[in-house]
C-alpha cells in the first residue's frame, strides 16, 4: 500500500484562522531571542520567511524548533496555524496538532 501525503497548500493560498500543510524553503531567520510566556517561564522564539513557486509567508519557531532548521533548508509544516499580524498572514506550527519536518 503506498505511503499517503498530507495534501499541500501553497503560500499564496493561506488564509487566516486555517489550518495548512505546506512544503516551502526557509528564505530568511533571524536570531533566536527569548520570551516570557503567558505561563510565566521563558522559551526560545525565531521568525522567519518561507518561500515556495507561489509567494513568501513569515513563519514563527518556537522552543525545540528553533533549532531544527536553517536558512536553504526545504520543510513540511503539517496542520501549521495561518494567523495575521498586521493584515498579513504568518505560519505557527501550533501547540497541539502541528508538526515541523526537515525535507531531504
């Protein structure tokens, strides 16, 4: 039986308060820094930009995915959250369901 796939969703599609899957590459980081969260103790944050044939998104990295990637690296993000800041979309991996995967 083969292997199933997440359907993909290209950037120029996300909208916010959806979910998505997309497959793009990291164009851009910046420096990691760290916040205080709502809960009160301290986590790693990093913004960046993914770009695929469609567009670019900004995406945000939280605590251990901080480290998974660098800039040129190719990524799944599976049932990421599509938020808006400032009327423009960005990409969260989410706190429950989303998963962040580094592509060969």
């Amino acid at each position: 039986m083969p292997e199933s796939q997440p359907p993909a969703t290209f950037i120029s599609d996300l909208r916010p308060s959806r979910v998505a899957t997309i497959e793009a590459t990291v164009s851009e980081l910046q420096p990691a820094r760290e916040i205080e969260t709502r809960g009160g103790p301290k986590t790693r944050v990093r913004n960046g930009r993914l770009k695929d044939q469609t567009g670019e998104v900004a995406f945000i990295l939280w605590g251990a995915e901080v480290d998974m990637v660098e800039r040129g690296d190719r990524v799944r993000i599976v049932e990421g959250w599509v938020k808006a800041y400032q009327g423009r979309p960005y990409l969260s991996v989410g706190r429950r369901t989303g998963k962040l995967e580094k592509l060969p």
